[in-house]
C-alpha cells in the first residue's frame, strides 16, 4: 500500500499505483469533483498522476491560484484547437499562461482579427462541451524529436526543455495534441464555457530575436465562472478611465515627446503634485532622522566594477567617455551614498546613519516595454542608505516598516501584501552572509507579526531583500517599497567605523525605498484617483466661478483671499452660463468650486460645490478656508466638512 500525508497531518492509505484522482475519491465526493491537479512531494502534476510509496499530498481546486492557473493552460490549448480547426495551416510555437490570462504564439500567414475572436470563443465552447479527457503522453527526448521531425518550433522547445522526460498533452479523443509540461485539467468540461474570452492579438518575434519571423501572439483570459470573467472586464474598463497616461493629458500634469523616449517632461500643473508628494516625504523622513544627501548623475566606470553593479546590470547601465575615461551614468544611488560614508571617520556613537537621496539615476528599458510614467528610462528613486551594526538590523527595520506604513496610509493604501525575496543565482557575498542577513530580515517581519510569503531566490545581487506590494482601487497590485540588507557593499568599499574597543568594524548596510521610482509611483496615483486628488495633492485646489460679469469683481476678491491664504485657486471669467463653468470645473477635478452671484457678495459668502457631487453649502469664506487649511495639514483624503 502507499501512504499519502495531507496537509492537516492525517495519513491516507491507498493501492500502490493509485491516482491522485483515486486519492481525492477516497477523501470525498466533493473533493473528487472538485479536484483540478495536485503537487506530490512539491511537484505540480495531473490528477492522473500515480502514487507510490509515502508522499506528501495537496489536492489543488479551483478556488486555488495554482488551480486557477491550470485552468488557464489548459484553456490555453483549447484556444489552439479552435485556432487550428478554423486555421488547419496553423504552426503552434508555445502557449503559456500571463496574469490573469494566457497567451499562444502562432504561425499563421493569414493575420486573426479582432472580428474572429467571437469565432474562436465559439469553437472553444464546442470543445469544451465534448468532455473529453486531457491525456498525457511522455517518451524519451529522441522519441519526442522524431515524433515532430519537420517542426522547427517544437524541436526547439524539445532542445530547451528540462529533464529527460518529454511529454505532450492530447484531448479530443486525439483530434488535438501539443508538446507540453503540464499539467492540466482532468477534462475540458473543467472549463466554465462562459468564463473565458479572446482578448487581443499582437506581434511577437519567435525568442524576442527581430531577425526571425513575426508571429501572431493571441491573448486570451479565463476565470472560474461567468461572474469573475464579468468582473474582471469591468475592472479592464475601469482601468481604461483610468488611465495615466489619459488623465495625465487631460489635467495637462505631464507629456512625453520622440526627442527623448523613456524619459518623462513634467508641466507645471504636474510639479505642483510631483512636489507636494516630496514635501510630505521630506517631512516624514525628518521625523524619523534621516539627513538628506545629493550624488553625482555620473560616475567612473570603475565604481561600478567595485560596487559589483557592472557584472550584474550592466545591460541596463548606459556610458559616455569625457577625457578619454569612461564613466556610467548611475542606474542606482548606493555606491555614491558610499562614497558619502567614506569620506570622514566614524564612531559607533553616530550609528544608526539614516542618509536618504531623492536620486536621479538612468536605466534601460526596450522601447516595447516603456508604458508612460509606470515603466520610463529616467526615475527619480526615493532612496535611503542605513549604516548601523549587526546589533541594531532589527530595530532600524521596524524603523523602516513604520515609516512604509504611514506613508502608504497617508495616501490611502491600506491594502499591501509582503514578499521576502532569498539568495538569487547571480550574488556576490559569502552563503554564511546571506544566511545571517535573511534571518535578520525573518525576525524583523516576525517582531512587527506581519505575514509574509517567501520569495525564492529573487533578491537582489548583493542581499536578500523586504518587498511590499500595495493594491490599488481596482484591486491591482503593485510593487513599491523594498529593504534590503547588504553585508557585503560595505566591506567592497572598506567601510568601518570605531567600536567601543577602539577597533574599526565594517558597518551592515540597509538599501531602502519607499515609494520607488517616484515617476511611477505619480502614475500609479493618477490611476488610484482617478485624477480627483486629495486637496493636498490638487495642483487646483479652488476654482471661483462668477455667475455673471456682474460678480466678476467679487470673485476676484475671494480669489485674492485664497491666495492670500496660500492656496492654489484661480477664477472662471469666461463669458459661459455658470453651469457650464461648474461642468469643466468637475471634469479638471477641482476639489472645491465656489459660485457667487449677487446675493453671496451681498453677504461677504460663497456657495461651496464639491467635486464629484451636486450637493452646495453657503459658508463664509473665512471658515472655508480654514476648513481647507485643516484638511492640507491632516493630509485629508475626504473633501467634506
């Protein structure tokens, strides 16, 4: 008999040779029903998968990610069916899944419209009613070749395969077969023919190589039922209203033009947002002690040999010569923040060093990758560089959680899950290092009793690494703030400082950021608005909106007041009704519009209309202003009063 150990810690006897679909039987009904595929001993496979011996069991469904993702592959290759019973011709390269979705690069002459996809989601809903069995096949790489002797793609996908083991996948009693790892569904009635849909269709060079053939990349999605396929196109919708890059030029806060690709110009209207956010970073950072220091753009070559950025980012670094030697224009802060360190002594009684840079620095990004402010080739980078001793790690990262969490909550990102990302292939420092640094960053997270998922192997070159990830509005995530814990850049350098034995001792160095590249993080803000900023962040705070020439004057007194008052407001004289006045003043996302006609000059008042709604209230214009002022010093996310 075989034995299999279920994640509660009970163990299930089954026949040696049993399936892990037998197994899910054996548990229960709904569990064999609703099972999708399995890992065994760690190792993601089918249901049809046989166990021998004593292994440790996960039966996945679909209400997990993993089953989620399974679901998508396998949607993903019934996608190719239809493609190739509409399109017989058809030469399948590969079929991954992507977030949210999957994709297959096909070789087809005759170009897929966007007018075919309801063809293709029609096909696909006749497969998936067929309920036929994915099957599994494997053979040796020999085998595999010979089987598809005369197919360049899929050689190659057999030459870059791992393992010894091919394996291909077939359903439709046969009708349809793929080279492929695996695993997937038990059968294609496992798909919900009202959860998927053909999404788009683009170019994709074969390996990312422009020399060889352009293929057709289709897109497809895939939920558990029709209402999440429903709610994520509403979200995709949403999303489209959002749009940075849209806003950005409806607001007039930014643009970008073909003389300088990947690298943002920001209007004035853009400072004005781009400059509050680093006035409240600034003045968070005082609070927590950091001193603020100022690098070169521009730095020798050899730095970066020394730094160790060069063996391990210099694809992304770009170089000039002046005088016949060559400099780096730097992709990151920290050697210069180096530099700083080095340049007098020190004692043990200035640790911890808190030493933060709003850095410009410069990388590469293919020009297919650029996406307005979230994705550039310029970015200043909210970096911060702590120098303390083995003794205070723990401590100075709480510090450094602490700060994350008010500035997030500040603007209303409540919502954020955390990575702890370990040694990657490609690291410079010792395994012992390494080791003592991720257990310093495990206890910090473990003394704030935060959960965390780890991140295999994905750290940064010189240590492990703290991610966090907030959630937007629309529930999407993205990647912010990062600590990272670095032993081994201070001894590179020769960094020390006086012990109290009067020995020198090389300083732990903490990398930090918190908002990231700040161009992005303003992309991810429009889109989390909306454009509709909290008053602090408005680059229009007050529009004042006469109703007719009569009050021109008046309002031009409020206007003055305002100023006065340092808020940033302007006046509507334009000859237009009020109403249309009050319409483009909600659709440039001024916070507060003040109507005044006859009767509020009479009485020294304004009629007060906030964004995004109809509702007026008359106040004096001395409270509203000091309701105003009250709500820029609490970095108010709500307009009402």
């Amino acid at each position: 008999m075989a034995q299999a150990k279920l994640p509660d810690g009970s163990i299930l006897e089954v026949a040696d040779g049993a399936t892990v679909a037998d197994l899910a039987a054996q548990i229960g009904p709904g569990l064999a029903k609703a099972a999708i595929a399995a890992k065994i001993n760690g190792t993601f496979c089918d249901l049809s998968t046989p166990i021998t011996g004593t292994v440790d069991a996960v039966i996945i469904t679909s209400k997990d990610d993993l089953g989620l993702e399974t679901m998508r592959h396998s949607c993903a290759h019934i996608m190719a069916e239809a493609i190739c019973s509409i399109w017989p011709k058809t030469q399948l390269v590969y079929g991954p899944t992507v977030d949210n979705g999957f994709y297959y690069d096909i070789d087809l002459d005759t170009p897929i419209r966007p007018e075919d996809f309801e063809k293709i989601e029609q096909k696909m809903a006749e497969i998936v009613k067929t309920d036929t069995p994915f099957e599994r096949i494997e053979m040796n790489r020999q085998d595999a070749a010979l089987k598809m002797a005369g197919d360049k793609y899929k050689l190659d996908n057999i030459e870059h395969a791992k393992g010894d083991v091919i394996s291909f996948y077939r359903h439709g009693g046969g009708a349809f077969e793929d080279l492929c790892r695996g695993p997937h569904v038990p059968r294609t009635s496992s798909i919900d023919a009202r959860a998927f849909k053909i999404m788009s269709v683009a170019g994709a060079y074969w390996h990312g190589d422009s020399t060889q053939k352009m293929l057709q990349r289709v897109y497809g999605t895939c939920w558990r039922n029709k209402k999440e396929l429903a709610d994520y196109l509403f979200q995709l919708e949403e999303a489209k209203k959002r749009d940075h890059r849209l806003i950005g030029k409806q607001m007039n806060l930014f643009s970008f033009h073909d003389e300088g690709p990947g690298f943002a110009f920001l209007h004035p209207k853009g400072m004005l947002v781009w400059n509050g956010i680093i006035d409240f970073w600034r003045d968070v950072h005082r609070r927590y002690e950091y001193d603020e220091i100022k690098t070169p753009i521009m730095l020798n070559e050899s730095l970066w040999h020394r730094s160790g950025h060069y063996d391990n980012y210099k694809e992304n670094m770009y170089f000039t010569i002046v005088d016949e030697v060559t400099y780096a224009v730097k992709p990151m802060n920290c050697p210069g923040g180096l530099l700083v360190y080095n340049s007098n002594k020190h004692s043990y009684r200035e640790l911890p060093m808190r030493v933060a840079e709003l850095g410009l620095v410069h990388r590469y990004e293919a020009s297919g990758m650029m996406h307005g402010l979230v994705r550039v080739r310029q970015f200043t980078q909210d970096d911060a560089h702590i120098f303390c001793t083995e003794e205070q790690i723990e401590s100075e990262i709480v510090g450094v959680i602490n700060l994350i969490q008010e500035i997030y909550a500040t603007f209303g990102f409540k919502e954020y899950h955390v990575e702890l990302s370990t040694k990657p292939e490609k690291h410079i420092g010792s395994d012992e290092i390494w080791d003592i640094a991720t257990g310093a960053l495990k206890g910090a997270l473990e003394h704030k009793q935060m959960d965390y998922q780890i991140n295999e192997g994905d750290g940064a070159f010189y240590g492990p690494k703290i991610d966090f990830h907030i959630s937007d509005c629309l529930n999407r995530s993205w990647q912010l703030g990062t600590i990272q814990l670095d032993f081994s850049m201070p001894q590179r350098f020769e960094l020390t400082y006086t012990a109290p034995d009067n020995t020198d001792k090389t300083p732990v160095m903490i990398h930090r950021a918190i908002l990231g590249s700040l161009e992005r993080f303003l992309g991810i803000l429009i889109e989390h608005y909306a454009g509709n900023f909290p008053v602090w962040l408005s680059p229009e705070q007050v529009r004042v909106l006469p109703i007719s020439e009569k009050t021109a004057d008046y309002a031009n007194e409020v206007l003055n007041m305002l100023k006065i008052e340092n808020l940033r407001a302007s006046v509507d004289l334009s000859d237009d009704k009020v109403g249309a006045k009050i319409a483009r003043a909600h659709a440039d996302k001024v916070p507060y519009m003040l109507v005044v006609g006859p009767k509020e000059a009479e009485a020294g008042v304004v009629n007060v209309r906030m964004r995004q709604s109809t509702e007026t209230q008359t106040i004096a214009l001395g409270e509203l202003t000091s309701i105003i002022q009250d709500k820029i010093a609490d970095k108010s996310l709500d307009l009402s009063f």
